[in-house]
C-alpha cells in the first residue's frame, strides 16, 4: 500500500468526518434545543476520557500489526497476541457496562446541570451513552489492526458510510419521533453496533482463524516488552488525556447545560482542526515503523518525517489563523446564534490557534513512538500534568472558557518552542533548528500574512450565511494554495535546482 494512496483515502474520510461533524450542528441545535446540544457534548467528552481504559493497547497493537506485516516470520506471535486482547477487551466492556451504569443516576442527577430537560430523560439518555461508549471503545483495536496492516482504503470506506449514519442520519432520525433526544441516543447505540460488526469482520479476514488458534510457546515472553510498551503508551495518553481535556469535563460540570452547548459548538471546531491531521499521522507512522523494522536507514525516517511536519504545517496554519482571524462571521454563519457569536468567537480565535499549533507538536510523540522508547514523553509530559491540570481547573472554575482558551493556547506553544528541542536532541539531533523555522515557522508567517492581508477586503460580513461561508471558503483556500508552495517536494519540482531551502539539502 503506498502511503500517498493512504494519505489520501485517510483524508477524504477525515474531512468528511470533520466536515459532516460541523455541519450538523446547527441542525442538532434546532431540533434538539441548546440544552440537548449540552448532552451531545457530554456525550463526546465520555467517549474522550473513555480512552484512559485502552491501557495503550490500541496504539501499541498497531504498531505490532505494521511489525507483523513487514516481516511475518519474525514476528508470527502477533494473531496469538491479537486473540488474547479479543478476549481481553470482551470482558472489560461487559464490567464497563455494569459500572456505567451503576453510575447512571449519579452523573445525571448530580453532574449534569439540566434546567429544562425532563430529569428521567436525562438518565436514560446517560445510561445509553455509557452502552454506546463502551461498544466504540470494544472496536477500538480493531480499527488499529487495519491501520497497521495499511487497509486504510477500506477502512475509510466504512468510515464515510458510518459517518453518514451516525450524523445526517440522526438529523432524520430526530425528525421522524416524537422525543428527539433519546431518538438521538438510540440512533448512535445502533450504529456503533453496525460499526463493530464490520471492523470485526475484517480484522477476522486480516488474522484468519487458523492463525489465531496457533499456540506460541513464547508469547509469554513476548507479552514482556509488549505490556512494558503498552503501559508507556497508556501512561502517555492518560496524562495527554487529563492535559487537554479537563477543562472541557470541569465545564461540563460548572456551566448549565445550555451554556455547555455553545462552548460545545466550539470544542467541536479545535475537535476538528487537531483531526485533520490524523490522516497523515495514520499513513505514516506504519511506514516509519516499517523503515525501523527493515533498517532502511535513519536518514529516510528522519526525512520523511519532515517532509510529515511541513505537510501538517501547511493543512494546519491556514485553517486554524483563518478560523481565529475570522471567527466572529465564521460561528454566525455556522450557528446563526448570535449568543454564540457574542459570548464565544474570541474563544474559538484561542482554541483554534492552540489546537493548530497542537496538531504540529503531536509529531513529537510519534516520532518517539516509531522508534519504540515512550520514556521521554513519559517523564516530560508527567512534569507538565502537575502544572498544567492544576492550572486548567483553576482557569475553568474562575474563568470559564476565557481562561481554558488562553492557557490552550499558552501550553502548545510551549511544546512547540521548548519541548520540541528535547525530543529532536534525543531522537533526532542536528534539525531541530531547520524544523522549527523551515518546516514550521516559516509555513505560519505565510499563513498569517495571507490572513492579514485577506482582513484588508472590504467583505460585509452581513450578507447571508452561505455567502458568508462562501468567502471564507475562499480565503481558505487561496492561503491553503500559497503555503502549499512552501514544501520541499513542491519546490524541488518547481525549481529542481534550488539549493539550501529542501529538506535533504539542510540535513
């Protein structure tokens, strides 16, 4: 599988995931009232913090799967290894079902601030969340078998149909019954349940049966580094976790459920930026993983992952400084709520522009990661979290949004001019200096000053939505096409002798 073939097929299905996430929500909002909205939210954040019980299985398994399809005989433990965490994941999803709901009274009751939504509403609505949550949770290494074997195309094929389903198909679901709000929730149980079926499905036909009866008298040892790994990865992401998404679950508990549902529409937008860069990140990070299994050479890897930085960098600073520069008509076209509009478009300016810089430094991990040793990050990010989640619940308690947007912003910058440095001296030295200022920086000045200079045209934000839409579609998509010209494959087609300013020339 070549890895443009699945860059490409994981961005058309991250875009229309994004895009159909975004497109909904005036439509949830209308039909659902703002307050429903907040649960939709809740709903989103449950499925965020759900990822601590993974324990790093799911990524440490597609790192394994990339293994085991670059080089099957060595690595012919791994439908053993694969079976075993089936059963594995089975079990905890029935105790995390029983648990859930055990807990279903108390977040509804206590949790939740709903006002005027019908309180046994409310519970139930929970209770089906947990079941929803779980069984996405259930797929969850599933899904990172086929990005490890490389069946992106596939699996973004069922991705755009789930998508579809568990978005325009709530829309007409919340249409056609009388109580919208558990129509919507029982949509989503269905849904989940068709998804599992199919990813199920086809990692059987990946890992035939045959193989996973197979008994390794070695898996055990096996099991030794997997678990050691697993465990650096779950600890990796459960800080991450608690870094980036306690402000949203300490609002979700402070603010009325209505005023929830328009900070929500703006989670809903960083959501979306820091998206659009996984399609890359899935087709890469095999691939490197490959090239360090193979030995192709750190060189390769090192270039390739630049090559990686400036791609994310140029999908990444003309959306995010578009969204911040332009965010006032951006949520009224989206929303045409001008509550929305008044109380969050400088929140979304922050949040976009913390999670366009966030989208960059996510890099640095899988930098670690391809090269199998966490430690770093581990001792790094554990420092960070007794600063940082002290400081998120401090700013949502006393702040609000305001103050959650701010320091957002203030910590991925940091990432980016600090902590950048340490992983590049241990895991790549000597480029630090050309990644932040060629691959990064450079790409962001562009991208503000085609910003800047598109705020110069004289457009009356007052039109109608769609014109509204229309623009900054465009503005988008002229500063998208001049920083495209910014990468080193671009210009090395354009001016093949150039000298000093690609990648392989600066190494």
């Amino acid at each position: 599988m070549s890895i443009k073939r699945n860059a490409i097929a994981n961005y058309v299905g991250q875009i229309y995931l994004t895009l159909s996430g975004i497109l909904v929500v005036p439509l949830y909002i209308h039909h659902l009232g703002m307050e429903a909205y907040g649960l939709v939210g809740f709903f989103s954040i449950l499925l965020t913090w759900l990822q601590l019980l993974d324990a790093g299985v799911s990524t440490t398994l597609m790192r394994e799967a990339a293994r085991y399809r670059a080089n099957q005989a060595e690595f012919i433990w791994f439908p053993s290894l694969f079976a075993a965490l089936s059963k594995f994941f089975l079990i905890s999803t029935v105790i995390l079902v029983v648990i859930g709901w055990l807990a279903t009274p108390w977040i509804a009751h206590h949790w939740l601030d709903a006002q005027h939504l019908p309180s046994s509403d409310v519970v139930t609505a929970v209770a089906i969340m947990v079941i929803t949550a779980a069984i996405r949770w259930r797929t969850s290494p599933y899904r990172s078998v086929i990005v490890g074997f490389e069946h992106q195309v596939w699996l973004n094929g069922v991705n755009l149909v789930i998508v579809t389903l568990r978005t325009f198909g709530a829309v007409l679901v919340i249409q056609l019954f009388s109580n919208p709000v558990l129509s919507f929730f029982i949509w989503q149980l269905l849904v989940s349940i068709a998804e599992a079926v199919c990813l199920i499905y086809k990692c059987f036909q990946l890992v035939p049966a045959s193989a996973r009866k197979q008994k390794h008298e070695n898996l055990k040892q096996v099991l030794k580094p997997f678990i050691r790994f697993a465990l650096s990865a779950a600890y990796a992401s459960a800080v991450w976790t608690f870094i980036s998404q306690i402000d949203r679950l300490v609002l979700s508990k402070t603010l009325p459920l209505s005023e929830y549902g328009s900070f929500t529409v703006v989670a809903t937008a960083a959501t979306g930026i820091i998206l659009l860069s996984s399609p890359i990140m899935q087709a890469i990070v095999p691939r490197m993983t490959g090239m360090k299994t193979k030995k192709e050479g750190d060189a390769q890897s090192l270039t390739l992952y630049r090559y990686t930085t400036q791609a994310v960098a140029i999908f990444m600073a003309p959306l995010s400084i578009t969204i911040a520069c332009f965010s006032a008509p951006l949520l009224w076209a989206w929303t045409q709520n001008q509550q929305v509009v008044n109380e969050m478009s400088f929140v979304l300016s922050l949040y976009a522009l913390g999670s366009g810089v966030q989208a960059i430094c996510g890099l640095l991990y899988h930098l670690q990661y391809v090269n199998g040793n966490l430690k770093l990050h581990v001792k790094g990010f554990s420092c960070f979290a007794i600063i940082l989640v002290p400081l998120n619940i401090f700013a949502a308690l006393h702040f609000g949004a305001m103050g959650t947007g701010w320091l957002w912003l203030g910590q991925n910058v940091f990432y980016l001019l600090g902590w950048a440095w340490l992983v590049h001296r241990r895991f790549a030295p000597g480029i630090h200096f050309a990644w932040l200022t060629r691959d990064v920086l450079l790409v962001w000045v562009v991208a503000a000053v085609m910003a800047w200079l598109c705020s110069l045209l004289p457009i009356s934000w007052d039109q109608n939505r769609w014109l509204n839409l229309l623009w900054l579609g465009l503005i988008g998509m002229v500063n998208l096409a001049v920083c495209c010209l910014l990468h080193s494959l671009v210009i090395k087609r354009l001016l093949p002798f150039n000298k000093g300013f690609n990648v392989e020339e600066r190494e």
